[in-house]
C-alpha cells in the first residue's frame, strides 16, 4: 500500500492498495474525455399513455459539461415549475459527457425546452418518479492525457488485478516497469471508496456539514458550509468565508458571497430573516435548501465513516474479497443482469464461525459479498474484528447510531455497501495518452478506479 494524496486522506481514503507508481496525466482535459453512460433499469409506458396514471414524463438527456443538479434547475427554471418535480437516479458531475435518464412531473413531451449543451430524447411515461439509485450502473470511457509514466500502467493493473483475487497487491520483481498492458479486459478491483466528488472535488466539506448536523450542532454546519474557505477557491471566495468565521454577519456574507454560490446565499437570506437567535434558525436555514442537497450531506458523513472504516481495515490486513467472522455480507441483486452482478444491501447476513467457510464459498462465486455500513439509525454494524473498527471509527468521530434520527431529509435509517469494487477493465495506449474502459454497480465511483493509475491530486 502507499499512502493517498492528502486531499483524500481528509475524506477517509487513506490509502492506494497498489505499490507500483502512477502514471500522472490530466484527467477531464476536456468533457468528452470523460464519458458516462447509465445501464438503465427503469421501466415506461409509451408516451402517449394516460396522464393520470402515468404523469411523469421520462426522457434521456446526453449532458455536455452539465453538472446534474444545474442540470435540473434550468430545466425547472425554463418549465416554470418547482425543481422537485424534477428526479433522477444518479448524479453525474459536470466536466463530463453524462447519459441519464429524468422524469418530470405533470410535463408534456412537446413542453421540454432546447437547452444549450444537451440532447434530449423522450423515452415515455411512468407512474412514478425516477428515483436515486433506479439503474443498475454506469459504463465509462475515460481518457487521461498526458501522463508523465505511462508504462506504469501495466504495474498497476497487474497490482488491481491480485487485490481482486484476494492476494497481496505489493509490487515486485515480476511486475516490471516494461510490462505490456493486457490486450482485453482485465478483472480488477480496489476498495469501494466514496470518491472525492461525493465530498466536493474543489472544497471537500460536505461531509464536515454533516457530521455537524448528525450531532446536533446545526450553527456549526453552516459555518462549514457558508465559511470554512479552501485554499483552492478564488481569492474572492475565500476572503468572504473568512468573514463569515469571523464575524457570523450574516447580512454583510450577501454583501460579499459571490453570486455564483447561490446556496450560500440562500442560507444567508434565511439567517438574516429569522434572526439567526436559536439553533433551530440554523437548522431552518439548511432546509431552505433543496431536499436532495440536504440528504447529501448527511449521506457524506456516512461516506466519510464508511471511508475511514475501509483504511482501517487496510491497514489491518484484512481481506476484501471474503469474510471473516463477524463482517455482514450481502447477497446478489436477482434482478441483477446475469453478467452484471449487484449487491443486495437489503439481504444481510452475520458471519459466524460455523458459516464462514460457506459463505466464502458463495463470496468466491460472485453470490455475496463483504459489506461496511453506511451508518444510520438501525444499522447493524456486525460483530468481529469488522464490528470493533466501525465502533472505533464512530466513537473518535463522537457518533452513534441514534445520532442519525434527525428531522425531515437528514434522517436516515443507514445501510451497508459493498467493501469491494470488481470490473472488468481495458486500457488502450496512445502515446502518452491512456483511454480506460469499464462498468460499475450504481454508487461506485469511476476515480475510485482511476486514482489508484493516477496517484496524484484528484483536482488536476
């Protein structure tokens, strides 16, 4: 193992499971660069169905540099309607090429808008929404321009490729410099990190507006959200975040946040409307903004927790691919392609002693699988070694599970997550230019995979 970059060590990715060196390079030198495109599982009526059976109307977007909540807020703000009425199953980020499905309420097909930068095709009609997590995955083709090392490449595939298969991922003799890459997909894996774009790629704060939240501090959340400047913003930026910490003005904040952070300023507003006297002010604050927004944050700081539960486990040698007793394991998703494998975090099970060898079994065959959780207020956090590292990590955070039952969109009930990250991947060199190739389950990140080639700052 070596140690991250120290960006991602303040998200709880503390380590790159693969020895050999990085390859560098720049990733999404330009949107198409980064292509992403949803494995859909959402099923419709034709579009002329009934609209009052069916009044969401479905169609498939292909995004060029849109992030996907912007996305949907021009969308809404074009329609004239609440942006709520707006859903999707994934959120893409926006220096990218992004297909994905949508649904809008109470919209006819002929009312959609031209939007600069997207192509937009209507799919039909649906009774429901399109929910967070409505897809089965993601396929990518992703190019990283101009690395600094890229034979490197091959080491590190052939390190990602033993991490899959449960063995010691240590670079050594047999993983020369001059290795040539595979010639088609490789099975690899690495751990199922939450990505540093789950946290903010510029400013990687949501989790700390979190964490704050979950313990009740609702002043402190702001002050993360509002304050807290990162040396990675504009000057501008960071000088009025500085005068929010100092001053907690929240009046002169409106005078001085740039336009750009709207959310900011929509807290601002609030604050100075409600007096910003009581904690509940605060906390009224953080629910003027959009629902989604909110459950965010919350969903950070359960991605901040699994992050670190993940390195601990790192570096205590345990394994990623099956269990030991005590870890909970998930079972396959039966609705799941036949090629395509999904965890299941809704069929659990505790392994003991006595099940250890069958579930292995089942681990070895692709029918389960070792789970962290994402903690909420009814997680089962399992016994073990696995159950001492996630109650280690949640007392030197000060939480607990009951901390999680909490107002409205920050309440959650928490769930588990898959430990591992398998895919099948393909690297094709052209000069110093290097185009991956792969798919993952819904809720994995592409960087995941690419941070472990790149091993450099997530921002370049």
């Amino acid at each position: 193992m070596r140690d991250a970059h120290p960006i991602e060590r303040a998200v709880g990715m503390e380590y790159y499971v693969s020895d050999a060196d990085g390859v560098g390079g720049r990733l999404r030198a330009a949107p198409a660069d980064f292509r992403v495109r949803e494995l859909e599982a959402f099923d419709t009526e034709p579009v002329d169905a009934d609209t009052g059976a069916y009044p969401h109307l479905v169609f498939r977007a292909e995004l060029r540099n849109w992030e996907t909540n912007d996305f949907a807020s021009e969308l809404s703000d074009r329609l004239g309607i609440s942006r709520e009425r707006v859903s999707w199953a994934g959120t893409k980020d926006k220096r990218a090429v992004t297909t994905q499905l949508f649904s809008v309420k109470g919209v006819a097909a002929g009312d959609l808008p031209d939007i600069g930068g997207t192509d937009i095709e209507v799919v039909g009609r649906a009774g429901r929404p399109i929910l967070f997590g409505d897809l089965a995955g993601n396929a990518f083709e992703i190019v990283v321009r101009d690395t600094e090392n890229a034979d490197a490449a091959a080491s590190v595939v052939a390190d990602l490729q033993a991490f899959a298969a449960g063995e010691d991922p240590t670079a050594g003799e047999d993983r020369s410099s001059d290795a040539a890459l595979p010639a088609g997909d490789t099975t690899v894996g690495v751990p199922n990190y939450f990505g540093q774009q789950r946290f903010g790629s510029r400013r990687p704060v949501t989790h700390e507006v979190g964490l704050a939240i979950a313990r009740g501090e609702w002043e402190d959340a702001v002050l993360a959200y509002v304050g807290n400047p990162h040396d990675r913003e504009p000057e501008s930026t960071r000088e009025a975040r500085a005068y929010v910490d100092e001053t907690h003005d929240w009046a002169g904040a409106l005078d001085r946040l740039p336009g750009a952070l709207g959310y900011e300023r929509s807290i601002c507003h609030r604050l100075v409307e409600n007096g910003a006297d009581e904690p509940t002010d605060f906390r009224e604050a953080l629910e003027a903004l959009p629902s989604n927004l909110q459950s965010l944050f919350v969903n950070a700081a359960q991605s901040y927790v699994f992050n670190r539960i993940l390195s601990e486990r790192l570096e205590r040698g345990l394994p990623f691919d099956r269990p030991v007793e005590g870890d909970v394991v998930c079972f396959r998703d039966s609705d799941a392609p036949e090629d395509f494998p999904i965890p299941d975090a809704d069929r659990t099970q505790e392994v003991t002693a006595k099940r250890l060898s069958t579930v292995e079994r089942h681990c070895e065959r692709g029918r389960a699988f070792v789970t962290a959780p994402l903690v909420g207020t009814d997680t089962d956090l399992g016994g073990g070694e696995p159950g001492d590292i996630a109650r280690g990590v949640l007392d030197d955070l000060g939480l607990e599970r009951g901390d999680f039952d909490l107002p409205g969109a920050f309440d959650s009930d928490g769930t588990r997550r898959a430990i591992l990250l398998r895919t099948d991947l393909g690297v094709d060199r052209t000069g110093d230019d290097l185009t991956f190739t792969f798919s993952l389950p819904k809720g994995s990140y592409a960087t995941v995979v690419l941070r472990e080639f790149r091993k450099g700052d997530p921002a370049e």
